[in-house]
DNA sequence: GTTCACCCCGTACCCGGGTACGGAGTCAAG
DNA sequence: CTTGACTCCGTACCCGGGTACGGGGTGAAC
C-alpha cells in the first residue's frame, strides 16, 4: 500500500472523503500528486499524518492549531529551536487545560459527596437548588 | 436587588443580553415574568442559575443537557439518584480526557528530549520527519 | 417634555467543523 | 464494452453556540 485513493485513506483515518477535501482546503493535508485523471494518490505517509491530526483534534486542539503545527514542517528542516517552544508553549496549555479539568472533577465529586451520601434517592437534590454554589471555579 | 432587569442579570452573568433570550429559546431559563411594558423581570435566583448554567458549560455539559438537568427540577425535587448518574458519567467522560490529555503532554515531553537535546538550534528537526510517530494514543 | 440608556422582537448572520448533493469522468472485472 | 464502484468538483446545507441589526417602545432624570 505505497500509494493510495481517496477512500483508502479516508477508510484508514475512520473519515469521510469530504473530510479530507477539506482538510486539504484548510492546509492541514498537503495536496497529493494526482494521476493523469486527477485522481489524488496519497503517499502512506499520509495515514500517519491523518491520524495524528484526528489524534490531536481529540484532545481539543483546532484545526487551525494543528495546521500551525504541522506546517512548521511539511518535511525538511525546521529549526529544533523553533520546534522546541511551540511544543513547550503547547505543552503549558495542555498543562492548563489538565488542571481545569482536574479541578471540575473535582467539584462535581464535592458535589457527589456533599448532595447525595446517605440521602434517598428520590430525595430532591439540594446540588440544584438555586442557593447552591458548589465550588466556583479558579480565575483564571 | 430583588429583581433584576435584563442588563443586569447579563452583567451579573458575564453574558450578552440576547444570549439570555437564546438560553429562554433553548429552555435554560425559564421566561420571567413581565412587567407592564414587556419587560423581563427576573428573580434574584436567577442569578444563580444563570452561573450554574455558565459553570455546567465550563465543564463540557452541552446546552442541551444542561437544559435537561436543569429541567430535571425546576425549583424543587430532583431525585438524588438522578442527579448522581449524571454527574458520575459526566466525570468518567472528565477522566477519559484527562488521561488522553495526560499522555499527549507525555509524548511532548518526550519529543523535546529525544529530539532537541544538545542539538543545534538550528537543526533540523527530527520529531516532525513523517516517520516519526511519537506515541500512539491508546487504543480506546 | 425631551433626552438617553435601556428594553422589546424578529430575523439574519458568524464561526468551527464538517456533510450532502448532483452531474460528470475513471477504471477494473466480467 | 458495459457495469458498478470509485473519484472529481463546486456549492449548499447542517449543527452548536451564540452575536448583530434595526425599528420601535419605556422610563428616570434633567
């Protein structure tokens, strides 16, 4: 499988083919050469990227991060410098976005603990009554 | 501060007023009383919910379950039980993410030692070569 | 009794991230 | 050489979550 069409690839990534049209369009996959019919013909490599892509998507990054990302570089020569603090600039959002998860965890376990042990369960849920202010997020 | 006027429960909110028109659309707050003129009268609750329904937001809840756990109870009893299987899938859901979001940040880290230590800045950089595939998420 | 901020309503628009549609060309198998 | 699956392209549409617009009424202060 050195080279593959649209639906192979498209198959391979759990996506549509529009999708990868549009990834295309929006720069996130670099147009493929194209057969004398104009059919696209993605080189493997394409799977990776496709799935890096989907990859980085679920963990909340945009299409237009992930773009920025990989155009660093397409293929050849970017500076490890340059890499270097976009991954760790990268790296501090994750690092704020872990504990902001972390700490709304967190306050719906309070709100478990403190509305529910040993009440009934047809009881009503003091968690929703409107006096209730369970943990007021951190500013940020 | 018994009852506030539009603008000032969006104040309050730290939200638009049409965006609490668009949350009466959507069944997040329940239309206020009027006065005379038309004018929206709110309760001083309605403070209230207006951040539960911003805080419910922050924690990934959709508009629409927001609205279903909300029009679980409009004022008074929402059973327990309920309310406690909500919350608990809401936090699995948290701690999914928080595991991807965990192993990403590791597989950045881990990229920039690999890659970047005592190199030249100006190096390329091999952490972006298509062969590089940096720590394929979990299955899941 | 006019000014000026505030509110009403409906409708239309915006962004992100796709999905669907339809007419036409391609290609491998039978 | 026809069939059926696959591909092309452009354009239009969908959903979620709002935001903007514009014409008109309200109300407290001056």
């Amino acid at each position: 499988m050195a080279r593959v069409r649209s639906g192979q690839l498209a198959e391979a990534g759990g996506v549509h083919v529009e999708t990868l049209r549009y990834y295309e369009r929006r720069g996130l996959l670099e147009s493929p050469p194209r057969r004398g019919s104009g059919y696209r013909e993605y080189p493997a490599e394409a799977v990776q990227r496709l799935r890096l892509i989907k990859q980085a998507q679920a963990l909340g990054f945009t299409l237009d991060e992930i773009a920025e990302l990989l155009a660093l570089n397409p293929h050849a020569a970017v500076a490890c410098g340059d890499m270097e603090d976009r991954v760790r600039s990268k790296m501090a959002e994750l690092d704020e976005k872990l504990d902001a998860l972390a700490e709304l965890r967190g306050s719906l376990e309070r709100v478990l603990c403190e509305c529910c042990d040993g009440r009934q369960a047809q009881e009503a849920c003091p968690a929703l009554s409107p006096q209730h202010d369970p943990a007021p997020a951190r500013r940020r």
